[in-house]
C-alpha cells in the first residue's frame, strides 16, 4: 500500500487563516512604512508623498541624539556579532566534532537557554548581576550583555552547518599528514563558511534591533537606535520617527535576507 501525501493547502479554510496571520504580522509594518513618506505633520492626513522625514533624521533637530545612537547601535551589534560567533563557532566544534562527553546535553541546553528563557527575565537577571558585582553600567555592559544573547542565534545556524558537512573530508586530510589544525583551518572552516556568515548576520540583526536587554543595562545618557526611538516615542509619535523605523526594518530585512542566501549556499559540491 502506497501513503498518500496530504498538501496542507488543500484543507478548508487553510488560505483564509494564512491570509489573516500575514495581515496581522505585515500590515503594521506596511503602514509605518507608507507613513514614512507622508508629507503632512499628522499621523491621520495624507498630503502627498514626500522625503521631508527622512531628510529629517539628518538634519534635524533630533539628528545629533539619533546619530550618536546608530553609531553605538552599529559598532555593538559589529563587536557583539563578532564575538559571539567565533565563540559559538568553537562550541559548535566541540559538539558537533568533540564525540560523546560527559554533560554534552547539558552544555546543548546551556547554550540554547537564552532562546528559552523570556528576554524579560534575561534583561533582570542580567541587570541584577551588573549590579552585585558592582559594574557600572554603559556601553560595555550593554556589550557583554548582547554577546551572551547572540551566542545562540550565532550557534544555530552554524551547528545546522557543520552537522551537514561529513568528516571524511577531514579524514582525509590526516591520512594526508594533514595536522588537525590544518584540517580544520583548510578544510572544515571553509566548507563551514555559509554557515558562520548566516550566523553572523543574525546575530548581528539581533543586537541590532534588541531593546529591552539593552534598556535594562544600559547607562544614563546611553542610548542606541531602539531606545532612542522609544524614548521619543514617549513623547508623541512624530513621522520621522516612522522614518528612522523604516530604514532600520530596512536594515534587518537586508541583512535576514541575505543570511538566508547565504545559509542555502553548498560548498561542498
């Protein structure tokens, strides 16, 4: 007896229910965004399709506090990025390719805990440890914090990689008196490269974006993009604020799309 194969979309009701969840995930990212370009100082009148807000964010009277929180923003998101992907490129080693251990799946846990565990409850805890050890809060704790958090995002992508990936290639390099620096560093990490970009990117797309960790850690007078945007939104919801949205979903669409291009990608043929 052959099984048959069920297409999904053949179930009642099944374009209508997809159909609701993208309007409930997109259609406020769509408004932002068509708002963005309006040319009228209110929110609820259209006056035609202008640049004037985007213009705004550059030269504006708020242009000097929305720089200086791009510029923290995108060198903790680099450095963060950075770190936690070399970091998790050595633990995806040690799982993937260090065989059976004691605690193996204790580490896995560790490891993809951050995932898990509500962002709120990682934003106190975080915060309360800074404080015990009494570290005085700024860009480094907002840093460090983010380097924890990235670890998993980084990890995923570049574990799926190297679990793809057969050792008889590196088998190959020790039978040809490779050392196993060298046939990890010729071998192994190039064909792990699409995976180690992906990871990067999405870790860098995290910190990035993060705002309640970064709110929690972060110093008096520190502010990067999202916290910056959320204190003056406190204030009114002004259309340059629609503005700055826009190009850092911008941002994050570029970078998502190219870590899944890059995560597709197959050098081992």
């Amino acid at each position: 007896m052959t099984s048959k194969q069920f297409d999904i979309k053949t179930y009642t009701g099944f374009k209508g229910i997809t159909l609701l969840c993208l309007v409930i995930l997109y259609a406020p990212l769509v408004v932002v965004t068509i708002y963005s370009f309006n040319a009228s100082q209110s929110l609820t009148n259209w006056e035609g399709v202008s640049l004037r807000w985007y213009a705004d964010v550059f030269t504006g009277p708020e242009s000097a506090k929305f720089k200086t929180a791009a510029k923290n923003s995108f060198i903790i998101a680099i450095i963060a990025a950075t770190t936690a992907t070399t970091i998790a490129t050595l633990a995806a080693t040690g799982m993937v390719r260090g065989g059976k251990f004691r605690f193996r799946t204790v580490s896995f846990g560790l490891i993809s805990l951050p995932l898990m565990v509500p962002e709120i409850v990682l934003a106190v805890a975080t915060l309360i440890f800074f404080n015990s050890i009494g570290f005085e809060r700024g860009l480094l704790t907002i840093l460090l914090a983010h380097i924890a958090f990235c670890i998993p995002f980084a990890y995923l992508p570049i574990s799926a990689r190297m679990q793809g990936i057969e050792d008889s290639y590196e088998q190959a390099a020790l039978d040809l008196y490779a050392t196993k620096r060298q046939a990890f560093t010729k071998i192994l990490l190039p064909l792990m490269m699409p995976g180690i970009i992906s990871g990067f990117l999405l870790a860098f797309i995290v910190s990035l974006d993060d705002f309640i960790i970064t709110n929690f850690v972060k110093g008096a007078g520190v502010e990067t993009l999202p916290t910056a945007i959320f204190g003056s939104v406190k204030q009114g919801i002004k259309p340059n604020i629609m503005a700055i949205s826009t190009m850092l979903l911008s941002v994050s669409i570029v970078m998502v799309t190219i870590s899944y291009f890059v995560s597709k990608s197959d050098n081992t043929k």
